[in-house]
C-alpha cells in the first residue's frame, strides 16, 4: 500500500502546479547533467500517444498531434544542451498494419512537420541535417516527396542531426544493408576479404550521417522492450536503455534530464571499473602512475582532462592507485 501511495506521488505533476518548485528542480538537474559528458547520439521510442489519447478521452489522431508536440520541445533540448544527434521512433514497419485512417493522419502530420522543420529558422540557424531513415519507398509518394525536399534543403548542414526513423524495421535495415553489400561483391566494387563492421555500418540507413553509434535510447510509456530499434547500432557501443512511465505527449524536460543522468551515472561506474581493472593488471608489471591512468582514459573513451581526472578521484581509483 505505502508503495503504491509512493509511486503515485513520484510520476504524479503535482508539483508542475507549484512553478517554483518544479522549476527549482528541473533548474538543479540542468546544472547536474551539464557537469558530466552529455551523451551525442540520443534516440527515443516515442511509445504512449494512443494510450495517452483514450485516457483524456480524445482520438488518436489527436494523441498523434499532442505527440508531435512534444517531438518539438525535445528537438529544442537537444541543441540547447549540446546533443549532435537525435533519432526518432516515428513509424515502423508494423505500423503499417494500423488503419488507413490513422495511418493517413500519421503521414499527414509527418508531411506538415517536415515542411514546418525545413521552413523553420532554427533549423538553419544552428546547421541542422534532417534525414529520414527506413525503407521509404514503402510511404506513400507524397510522403516521400516531403521527405526528399526536406533532405535537399539540409543536406549541407553538418552541426547536428536529427533522423526520422519512417516504415523502419531493425532487423529490415541490416538485411538491406546485407544485400546492398552483396551486389557490390557481385559486380567486383567489394572483396568479401574486405567486408567487416565498418563496411555494414556504411551500408545501413545512417550512411550519411556520422558516428551512428547510439549512446542511450530513451522508451517512453513504460513498455520495457526496445520494439526492433536500431539493433544495430545500439549493440557493440554498450547503448544505455531508459525506460520511464509517462506517455510520449507528457514526456517533459525532467524526464529527458533523468535520461541523460541515468546514463551519465552508467557511464562513470563503466569508466570506474576499467580503471580499477587496469589497475590490476597493471600492478603485476610494475604498476601505474595517476598521469599514466588519465592518459589511458582519455584515449580510450575520448574525454578529456577534467573528466579523467573525476575518474581518479574516485575513493575506489584513488585507493587502488594508493596501494599499487
């Protein structure tokens, strides 16, 4: 029972009706996050607009519109806390077995958002590239029309990225992928001697894009699966998985600012554990300097200074480092 009564009180926005309270709290997680590397390639399982619409007793479509909403706000975070790359969940290829009439008002408002994203200044402003990924002759033609317009009038800009992931399936990317590979085996442009991860990654949607690596993927009402996402790119990176309650629609800036804590805090006991590792295997031969650690820890997980050095700080390092 007191449990029940505590989580209601923890996802309930009864503090959204005392502004200073809540904004207190979004301004300390703010400030929290931007202390520790902020993750470069986020990417959301936009998951919760229907349920979100029945529960207020409105219709899909309308759950859809209040979800767009929120694809707006997030994209605005994203560049205001310094993420390069954004990849959304917005139609997979399951989702084509919806009905034509919320399939119509999805694309729809794909279409109007893509013209809203290519016409906004922002959007030039801050250099952003809007790429649709997915198999995207399966929309319909004047989808794909959006679709194209909108990569032209980007296609240059290289500050950050975002990726509207469209009649999308994980395990359809890398049999695409796959075959892409086997017809240039096939007409002598690839060796198969040269074939290795690199040269997949190439072939995949993202071929444009850099580092499509996933550092953390964000799935919103409360469903723990990863729904054939980016398989790909999210495994060999040891992509961090948060999961929260509130549907896509409510998603707010302190859920978003978890997320990124969630991971940060992930991050550092990955980063403690190595260092604590090399420690040991580096004590049979002699041992190892506190320079010497930050160095390792800059090359291998590109940081810089001031953030290996919070490495060695740790009580478990710097004891560790005392006794080798």
């Amino acid at each position: 029972m007191y449990r029940e009564v505590l989580r209601k009180l923890l996802f309930s926005k009864w503090y959204e009706h005392v502004p200073f309270i809540y904004r207190w709290y979004e301004y300390s997680l703010s400030r929290e996050v931007l202390r520790y590397p902020i993750p470069q390639h986020i990417a959301i399982i936009m998951d919760g607009n229907r349920r979100f619409a029945r529960r207020i007793g409105e219709s899909i479509e309308k759950g859809h519109i209040y979800g767009a909403d929120s694809t707006e706000r997030v994209m605005n975070w994203c560049e205001d806390i310094g993420i390069k790359q954004l990849t959304l969940y917005s139609f997979s290829t399951e989702n084509f077995k919806r009905t034509e009439r919320e399939k119509k008002a999805i694309f729809d408002l794909v279409k109007a958002k893509l013209r809203e994203s290519r016409e906004r200044p922002r959007t030039h402003t801050s250099r952003l590239r809007i790429t649709c990924i997915g198999d995207i002759d399966l929309l319909p033609e004047d989808l794909r029309k959006e679709v194209k317009q909108t990569a032209d009038a980007t296609s240059d800009y290289d500050n950050y990225f975002l990726n509207i992931a469209l009649a999308y399936g994980g395990r359809k990317e890398i049999v695409d992928g796959a075959i892409k590979i086997a017809e240039k085996v096939r007409s002598g442009e690839l060796s198969p001697a040269d074939i290795n991860e690199s040269t997949l990654d190439r072939y995949l949607y993202f071929n444009k894009n850099p580092k499509s690596d996933v550092d953390l993927i964000i799935h919103t009402g409360g469903d723990e699966r990863t729904s054939n996402f980016l398989p790909w790119e999210a495994s060999g990176n040891e992509c961090a998985i948060y999961i929260c309650a509130p549907y896509w629609p409510e998603f707010r800036k302190v859920d978003f600012l978890r997320a990124i804590r969630a991971y940060q805090l992930r991050e550092r006991e990955h980063r403690v554990k190595y260092a604590l590792s090399l420690i040991k295997i580096k004590r049979r031969n002699g041992g190892l300097t506190a320079a010497e650690l930050a160095e390792t820890l800059k090359g291998t997980f590109k940081i810089s200074g001031e953030d290996a050095d919070s490495i060695l700080k740790d009580p478990l390092v710097a004891r560790a480092l005392k006794d080798a």
